[in-house]
C-alpha cells in the first residue's frame, strides 16, 4: 500500500461498520452534519484524541460523496491512499496519495468526493488550538479573522516538512497529565499548521522572535523546522543546523528528543524521503538514482531500506506506477 503519511500504530479500529450505521458514526465524530451519498462499503476508523489535536485514520472501501455543513474544527488531511476532490470557499483541490489538504475549517461548508478507495489520516484542531497558536506568533491578531489564501502546501518542502512533524507526533504525542509537554506539542504543531497553508497571520519572518532561539524549547523546535524547509535540498549538517538555529548541536539534539521523539537528522532524512517520493510521483525523477542524488542519498540500498520502511513500497515501485 502506497503511503505518505504514517497510520497510527494501532492496528484496531474504534468503529468498522457500513450504510446509515457508517453515516452516523462519522456525524459524530467530526460533530457536523457530512451527508455522504453513494455505497459507502466499510468505514474503518480510529481516533487518537489529545484534547486541542486529534489525529484519526480513516478507510472507506468504496466510492462516496460528501455535501458537508461547517466542522466545529479545523482539519488537515494527508492522503494515504486513493483520489479526493475537496470543494469550499469556491477551491477545488485534487489530492491523491502523498498529499496533504486543509479540508475544513469553523465557518467553512465543503463538498467533494472519492476515488474507489479512500485512506487518509486527518489531524484535527480545536478553536482553542490554533488561538494559542495565533497569540505565540501575533499576540493582539483576533483569531476569529483567521483566512487561508491556499488549502495546500505553500511549497512541496512545506507540506513535505508537515507530514515530518505528523509523522513523529502521532506516535509520540505526550500525555495530557504531563502538562508542560502536552500544551508545547500543541503549540508546536499549531505553529507548523500556520507555517504550512498561506495565511493573513503568518507571512515571511514574521513571528519569528530571536529571542526565543535558546535552549531546548519549541522555539528552537520551528526555528528548525523551518530552516530544514528552506534548504530541504541542501546537504544540511548538525553542526549547520544547529548554527542557524543559534543554539549547540546538543541542545538541538535534546530539543528534538524532548519535543518529537527523533533526532535533527533523522528528521531532515524523513523530509527528504518525501520530497524524493513526491518527485518519483509527479515524474520529475528520471530514475531512482537520480532522484536519490537529488535529495543527498548516495547510497542506494540505503535509501531502498529508508524507503520502503516509510512508503511500505520501493522507490522503483513508485516510479513505474507513475510511468503506467
């Protein structure tokens, strides 16, 4: 199976059912009426709920439609496997496997509809979440007039570095009784979603406070992630990073440990991976090689290894589905 963004390690799922039991199964969990239309087949789902972040894994085995009131939530999708046609706001977006979207937001109705299948993992925002977000960055912004100019990556490297963050936070999201912990992931991740999808509050450096660069904290954390961002395609070293991010290559180790789980440079190799992936998929890769150079993997059963760990496929598969 194709995949961009990881599932949760779970292998139950908190609801497997079809027809009107399906339906109302997914009304309640996403608290708005979706009028989903067509067939249905099993609806698979599970939730990880962290109070202000959620992040689900949804399959659906057949084709659907959806005419969608409002959520109460903001809710990023990255696609797992499939085709999806999101429509709000008068945008309409085409996303297949290894996408990421905005899907919905509070005041936002939404339409769409599926390929034959349908596997995505959808992190989901409270109002409450993005508003502490939005005052780390713009203190006196009223969040309420929060707009997204775009529903997708502002760059490959952008959605390629969200899918990064998800990807190590999905598995490594701390409990709710470690206070401290569990409000810095949130924040952090809300300062990603805001990094991610053009906004009217995040523009350029704005936000960005030097202040803030020291130490093991989640300052240092989107310092990072965002230099990781702008030179994806460079042969980026510890040393380098932690030089840019204005704080020793131990103290950003400890950060990432603290805050994601992982190390600097096994996060910038999982930005890579996607960025090699999404280069196989849209044919700009002449060859598996080529692309491995690309992105700084100059060994390639290495990079075979890596891959296949992440996309549960190898490079050359990739390649030839997109050559047909």
């Amino acid at each position: 199976m194709p995949t961009s963004a990881r599932p949760a390690a779970r292998s139950d799922f908190d609801f497997e059912g079809r027809g009107d039991a399906a339906r109302h199964w997914l009304d309640t969990a996403y608290g708005t009426t979706l009028r989903l239309s067509g067939r249905m087949g099993t609806v698979q789902h599970q939730r990880a709920d962290h109070g202000g972040i959620a992040f689900d894994h949804l399959k659906i085995d057949a084709r659907f439609a959806f005419d969608s009131d409002p959520m109460p939530a903001l809710v990023v999708v990255d696609m797992i496997d499939g085709d999806l046609e999101y429509t709000r706001d008068g945008v309409t977006d085409h996303s297949h496997d290894g996408d990421t979207v905005l899907a919905a937001g509070w005041d936002m109705p939404f339409r769409g509809r599926s390929g034959d299948r349908y596997e995505v993992r959808a992190t989901t925002f409270t109002a409450e979440t993005i508003t502490a977000a939005v005052e780390e960055v713009e203190p006196d912004y009223p969040w309420q007039h929060i707009a997204f100019t775009s529903y997708v990556p502002r760059s490959p490297a952008a959605g390629a570095r969200w899918r990064a963050t998800v990807d190590e936070l999905v598995t490594w999201f701390p409990r709710a009784e470690d206070e401290l912990a569990h409000a810095e992931a949130t924040r952090l991740l809300g300062h990603v979603l805001l990094q991610t999808f053009p906004n009217n509050v995040v523009g350029g450096d704005r936000g960005r406070d030097d202040r803030d660069l020291r130490d093991a904290t989640p300052s240092t954390i989107r310092r990072a992630i965002d230099v990781i961002e702008e030179r994806a395609h460079d042969d980026l070293s510890l040393a380098e990073l932690a030089r840019a991010c204005r704080v020793s290559p131990r103290t950003l180790q400890y950060a990432f440990r603290r805050h994601l789980g992982c190390t600097p440079l096994a996060y910038v190799r999982r930005v890579r991976l996607d960025l090699a992936r999404q280069s196989l998929r849209d044919g700009t890769a002449a060859s598996v090689s080529d692309v491995a150079a690309r992105f700084g993997f100059y060994n390639p059963g290495r990079f075979a290894a890596d891959y296949r760990q992440v996309f549960h496929e190898n490079p050359r598969q990739t390649l030839t589905r997109t050559l047909g």
